[in-house]
C-alpha cells in the first residue's frame, strides 16, 4: 500500500485479506477465535499471538511474554499459550482483599480464649488485617501499663527524677515528705537497684543539724489525697497475698515486708511504716534523739528543705515496671503524671490525664476509661484498636517511645513472656514485644509482632473470662499464627 492511501481504502484492503486467509484456512482461525474468547472471557489481559493474523512472511506477531513468532502461518499446533505477566507486591504493600489468603478464624475461636477480642493491624500501612470485636472497650489488665509508660513519657519525660525531701519545722520537729517515689529504700536487698535510701537522707540531716536533738518526725504523703489510695474494684488479696500496696505518696521499698522481693506482703499502713524506717535510719546516722521521736502524720509546715534524695529517672523505672509488671510503679507514675500535668494526682483524674497526654502521639484516646495504672481494675476500658494503633507509635520508637519499645518482653526469651510460646507455638519465639495481662476475670496481651514475612504488625489481644490455665496457651496460638501470616492475614 501507498503511504498515500486513504484511511478507507485501507480498512477495505485489511478485511479483503482477513476473508481470503478464512476462506483458505477456516480451522486455525476457529481454534485463534476460541482463544481470544477464552483469554478476555477470564479477564486476563493479554495479546492474542499470530493464530488470527493474515498469512505471509510478514504477518509475526508479538506474544504476551514480548517474543516473536518464527510461524508464517498460524496452525492449531503453533499457537501460543497466552500468559499473564506475574504481578509482585511487597510483603508490607497493603493489597486488594483477594491477596489476603491467611487466616487465623480458627486459633482465634479457641475456647479458652473466653469472650475473645482482638485487633491486628499493619504498623507500615495502618491497614487493619484482622477484627474480632477490636473496637470494643474492655478491661486490659496489665496492657494498661503500656498506656500508663506513653503517659509518663509524655508528661513527665524519660529524664524526670523523683524526690523526696526532708524539711526543718525547727523546735525539734521535722518532716519527710513524700512525692510519689515507691522505689525510696531501707537499704540492703530491693527489687530496684539503684534506688536512692533512706540513711542517705539521715546522714544530710545529721550533716545539716549537728547537735541539735529531734523529738518530732512528721510523714507526710499529701503530695496527692490518699482517700483513694485503694481501689474498690480491686481485690483484697493483691495486697495481702503481695501484688499491690496502698498508694500513698510516701513509702518505703513499694511497702513490701520483704523488699528484695517482687511479691511481698503489703501493709494498711505504708506511711507509717515509712516513718518508723526514717526514724530508724535517723539513729542510725547520730542524730539527737531520733531514736526516741513520735510520729505524726500530717502536712509540713516549713518550706526549709534540709535533705533531698531522688529517684532513678523514669526511663529507668519504665525498664524496671515493664519487664516484670510492676504494679506499684505503675500507680506511682500514674498519679505523678496526674500532679505534674496539673491534675491533683487522684484515681478520678486519670482518665482526662490519660486522654489529652495519648492524644499528642497521634492517637484518637476517645473512649478510654481510666481506672488506675496499672490495670488492675475490671472496670478499666481501652479497646485493642487503640492498643494496637498505640503500638505503632511504639514500635517506631516516636517520641520518646523507644524507652518502651525496648522493655516490652520478648517471647521465649524476657520477662514476663520468658517462659511463653512453647511447642508449636514456638515458631514465634523472639518475635513478640508485648505486655501481658492477667487479673481475675480477663488475660491480655498487646504489642507488636515481627512477623514471618518480615512484615511489621501491632495488635491486641483480650481473652476475657476464661481461666489463666486455658487462656496463656490460647493467647500465645493466636499471636503464633498472626506472626506466620504477616501482611497476608485475611479479616474472614
């Protein structure tokens, strides 16, 4: 053809062609046909190759793979297979819903899960990949401690300190004053190394008034109002049995009768215990008469501070709570938070502190209730969807957060999760940073999880109701499982 001819005249040309090449050869055409039929039918997108193009040395085609036909004339035998390009999508790359092949329906309906909730989500994408009533506010148990550390974090900071100070009334009196560090030792065994002690505070007294004779020690834990310090909803036996002290602002060694033990027996009275262990360490330090003052509970009346000791910085009390679930750390920095964001350190304040401090990583905390820090309480409410969401934040370390990030345990391997995720489930071994829970009615966990498509995930994780016994080895097949799905967990 002329590269002059016209548009028409071509298109007459081509079908002439077509007619002739079917009158010589109708079956190659048939069978080409049938392919391109069958190709668009299953949406494939495809090039048809050279079964349906005219005959003649010029009639190659390319085929969907970009090769050329070496067939000048197309029969059954030489028409090509029509393929489809595969497609490659990142592990982490959120994809459409039929890409989502994994799924944990079944570990999640586990009995000893109880009345289950969970959520898991994609840290990279924000993608939510599972939901089991994930939106449902509920009791956290000790998950609740990751809120209470990003709270701390937030109000407070990793470097804040905690005191304890010593004033001089004069005329014989003076007072140890109390602003929320539990950590405060007699000396000897502690559960927190490094704490400051109280014969350090005796010997800077001793050093400040020389001769002059104490008859006087006034406690004073007004730092907040100790109407509050136990909980209702809280069991008595989380005290007596060694769990939980009265939170009170001045104490000594988290009140436990053994302080080199994590769970010891607590007191009804840890300001007075506090008191008698100062006048002791007073004694002990040559202090006039020490050994012989009364004990008075109230307010100081002087501003005169003549002994201070502070506590280790928070980030370092975070890496001692978190790991082994500490629940008087968890009190003391909740009610310190509240104070310092100039609440007034009660119970009934911690939801707002809570709210507005969460609400700066970029979380929506609307909804929250906020009964104590540490979790303890059934009556808390936080719904696995903001855990998990807040273990994004977490696991990128934002803000500050990475103080949490590293004293989460670790699966196998840390803390409270050093003997979990056994037998089968051990393929998750090392590969879940999480908070355990564990209260009367409810077993949780929540953090993030390195999955095994190397894949970033968060979730939460609240088996509500059933036994401890039934419920750890249900929880720890859930999460298993998340973690050998990754980015490919499907929601159904």
């Amino acid at each position: 053809m002329s590269e002059h001819e016209s548009v028409p005249d071509r298109l007459r040309g081509v079908f002439t062609a077509i007619r002739g090449s079917i009158a010589q050869k109708p079956l190659p055409w048939a069978i080409g046909g049938l392919a391109a039929v069958l190709v668009l039918g299953s949406g494939g997108a495809v090039a048809v190759a050279a079964a349906t193009a005219p005959t003649g040395s010029a009639s190659r085609a390319p085929s969907a793979g970009g090769t050329t036909s070496s067939s000048a004339t197309p029969t059954a035998s030489t028409t090509p297979t029509p393929t489809v390009a595969p497609r490659t999508v990142p592990s982490d790359a959120p994809g459409p819903s039929a890409l989502r092949t994994c799924s944990i329906a079944g570990p999640a309906s586990a009995a000893g899960l109880g009345n289950f909730e969970g959520y898991v989500m994609n840290a990279s994408t924000g993608e939510m990949l599972f939901s089991k009533n994930g939106d449902t506010a509920a009791q956290t148990g000790s998950v609740m401690k990751t809120l209470t550390t990003a709270t701390a974090l937030a109000v407070l900071g990793g470097d804040h300190t905690i005191p304890t100070t010593v004033t001089d009334e004069g005329s014989g009196t003076i007072a140890l004053v109390g602003h929320g560090d539990a950590t405060l030792s007699a000396g000897g065994a502690t559960v927190y190394p490094g704490a400051p002690t109280l014969a350090q505070l005796a010997q800077q007294v001793k050093t400040k008034l020389g001769d002059t004779a104490v008859s006087t020690i006034v406690t004073d834990d007004t730092y907040w109002n100790d109407a509050d310090a136990w909980d209702p909803t809280w069991p008595v036996s989380e005290r007596t049995i060694g769990y939980q002290p009265e939170v009170t602002a001045l104490m000594v060694d988290g009140d436990r009768a053994n302080p080199g033990a994590a769970t010891s027996p607590r007191s009804e009275d840890p300001v007075g215990r506090a008191g008698a262990a100062f006048r002791t360490a007073l004694a002990n330090a040559g202090v006039v008469g020490a050994a012989n003052a009364q004990i008075v509970k109230r307010a100081t009346t002087s501003q005169s501070t003549i002994a201070q000791v502070s506590s280790q910085p928070v980030s370092t009390l975070i890496g001692q709570m978190i790991p082994n679930s500490d629940n008087t750390l968890a009190e003391m920095l909740a009610r310190i938070s509240s104070k310092e964001s100039g609440s007034d350190g009660s119970a009934a304040s911690l939801t707002g502190v809570y709210q507005k401090a969460l609400a700066s990583y970029g979380v929506d905390p609307a909804g929250i209730v906020i009964k104590d820090g540490s979790g303890e309480s059934a009556s808390n409410a936080v719904s696995p969807n903001f855990v998990a969401h807040l273990m994004v934040q977490v696991a990128a370390g934002a803000k500050g957060l990475g103080t949490l990030a590293q004293a989460l345990p670790v699966s196998g391997q840390s803390g409270t999760l050093s003997s979990r995720f056994t037998g089968a489930n051990a393929v998750a071994r090392g590969k879940v940073h999480a908070k355990t829970g564990w209260i009367d009615s409810a077993n949780t966990l929540g953090g993030y999880i390195d999955a095994a498509d190397g894949t970033k995930l968060t979730f939460a994780f609240y088996a509500i109701g059933s036994s401890r016994a039934a419920a750890l080895p249900a929880l720890d097949a859930v999460t298993a499982a998340a973690y050998s799905c990754g980015n490919k967990l499907t929601n159904s």
